[in-house]
C-alpha cells in the first residue's frame, strides 16, 4: 500500500504574487498575529471570506453579541429579525 499523502499535497495550490501598500501589509501582519494564521493563510482566509454567504459573515459578526443575551432575549431578538425580514419581503 502507497504512503498516504497528507493533506499539502492532496490540495494543490497556486502561486500568486501581487503588490500591497505597506499600510495593507500592516494591517494584514496585525491580523495575522491576532489570528495565529500565517501570512498567507491570513491572505487566503480574507480572501475566501468574500466569498461566502453574506447571511454567514452578518451572522458571525452578531454571534458574539448574542452569547451575551439570555435565551428570552435571544427568543426577542429571532423575532424581531423575522418580523424585519417579512416586512422587507
């Protein structure tokens, strides 16, 4: 049986090289620190993240602030999204 391959060398990745601000790369390097992420995971973490679903990423962004409510106001809170929502519908 073939050693098995971990996952580096299962997932192929492309170079791209590209020019930043040293302002950016400031920024990038602070957030890179606060994530533990490298440079380049931080890039491809921010990158991929444009991706996603924007319900997702406001989703994410509200979660911490939502651990701060007991259920009931988490039950007000659901609500009240739901009523904005119909309405907007």
């Amino acid at each position: 049986m073939p050693p098995k391959q971990d996952d580096r060398q299962q997932t192929k990745r492309l170079r791209h090289n590209f020019n930043m601000t040293p302002q950016l790369k400031e920024r990038l390097t602070a957030s890179r620190r606060q994530s533990g992420n490298t440079m380049n995971g931080e890039i491809h973490a921010r990158l991929d993240a444009t991706y996603e679903d924007s319900a997702l990423r406001i989703a994410a962004v509200i979660w911490p602030m939502l651990q701060k409510l007991d259920q009931d106001e988490r039950e007000k809170f659901a609500d009240l999204v739901i009523a904005m929502a119909r309405s907007r519908a």
